[in-house]
C-alpha cells in the first residue's frame, strides 16, 4: 500500500470523526420536542402537586413550578425514559391542605431554552361531611358519646388530608410533638379527638369520599340530639347528630 493510500485513509477517517461529531454536538444543541399530554392535581407522596405527562425526543429537560409571586416552588428532572413528572404545589410541606385559591406557572427547559410555559390555577380543597354512625353509652350523668363515624367527601380541586401523628413512646411526649389537624365541637364544646385505627394519616383526593373513625374523649351531654362540627386543615362542615340511635344495647 502506497503513502498515498494511506493518507487517503486517515484522510475519510478523520473527516468521517469530523462529520459524526458534528452531528452529535449539532443533536445535542438542537432542542428536543416537547408534548405535554395531561395536567392534573393529585396526591404525590404526601405532597399536593400538578402531575405532568409528557413525551419528548430527547432528556435533560427541567420543569419548574413557580407561585404568582415568581418563587420558585419545586423543580425535577424526568430520568432516560420517564414521561411523567411531579411537581409539588407547597414545596417541602408534605400534607398541607390548600384551602384558598392560589395561581402557578409551570415552565420547562432545555439549557437555556424554554420548551413550554403554562399558568395553571387552583381553587382549593373544599369538603362535605355526613354522619355514618356513632357510638353512645347511656350513663348516670348522661350519653356519652365516644366515638364518630364520618365520611368525608373532597368537593375542591387538591388533595385534602386528615392526620393524627403521636409520638410511639409514650415518655417521649415531652420531647416529641404530636401532629394533628383534626378538631370537633359537640354543641359548641371542643373535646380532645384522636384518628381511630392504624393509619394515622387519611388522603382524600379531589372528588373521593373516605371514611374517618374519631374516638372522642369525656363527651356527656343531656340532650338526645347535638350539633357536630368537624374541622379538617381549617376546612369545616357540621350536621346535626340524633345520639339515642347509636345508644349500645343495654
């Protein structure tokens, strides 16, 4: 082989180099495609976010959440072959209750370039309550109520949540604080509540209806029927309550 077949050689392979690398760079400069199929709110471990699918050509893509005031509230980086993402509408507060209505901007990038932008608004979590059942003893004083089955619906357009987190060890009180924003009032009186079962804290997505069992402490009233107001992350409903039908068989 002759030195000009050689360089002939080196010659295509260099410019064969050049060309694909030149592709390559050209590839990644060039933004992706970018299509946002869906938005929707929804529960995201704990957090109320804006649940995000999409597909696009190429990764690297940034979305960010921003609040009306242009803070930024979250931002995620959807991992080779994701076409989901979730952003959180409270940042790192997980189980808060939006209660009012609030306006973000949700915009995605690719380095510098900016693929998408869209304002999105929120009204809130909104609830109704109805009675299930209740548990009553009658007693020399009076009924004593002890106990409220209640179903709760999510009439907003965010995550409610219900949540009753104490301290495992009973002498850690002191040092450990206990989480609850749940609340009731019996004709006006505020009685301490606590989240009956295992699962101290209870999603409810916007339109669902769960059930929540309260155990209610030193509860005796005179009359038969009582008014029951519940509160829920500052959310309240109320209803009336005829005890004597709950009353345990003597």
């Amino acid at each position: 082989m002759t030195r000009r077949s050689f360089h002939f050689i080196w010659t295509a392979i260099g410019t064969v180099i050049v060309v694909v690398a030149f592709t390559y760079w050209t590839y990644q400069a060039s933004p992706p495609r970018l299509e946002v199929r869906g938005l929707r709110v929804d529960d995201f471990e704990g957090l109320p976010s804006v649940i995000i699918d999409f597909s696009t050509d190429k990764y690297g893509i940034v979305f960010k959440l921003f609040d009306e005031e242009g803070h930024l509230m979250d931002v995620a980086t959807p991992a080779q072959g994701a076409s989901r993402v979730a952003l959180s509408l409270v940042g790192l507060k997980p189980y808060t209750v939006i209660t009012e209505s609030k306006t973000y901007v949700i915009r995605a990038f690719y380095r510098d370039c900016e693929l998408f932008s869209r304002t999105i608004t929120v009204k809130g979590a909104s609830m109704r309550v109805r009675p299930l059942g209740c548990t009553v003893e009658s007693t020399a004083s009076g009924l004593k109520l002890e106990s409220l089955i209640i179903e709760v619906e999510n009439t907003g357009d965010v995550p409610l949540y219900a949540f009753d987190v104490r301290p495992v060890i009973p002498d850690l009180v002191p040092l450990l604080k206990t989480y609850i924003n749940l609340e009731v009032r019996i004709d006006g009186e505020k009685p301490l509540v606590s989240l009956a079962g295992e699962m101290p804290i209870i999603r409810v997505r916007p339109g669902e209806r769960k059930e929540l069992m309260i155990d209610l402490l030193n509860v005796t009233v005179e009359r038969p029927e009582v008014s029951v107001e519940v509160g829920i992350g500052g959310l309240k409903g109320s209803f009336k309550l005829c005890l004597e039908a709950c009353l345990k068989p003597q």
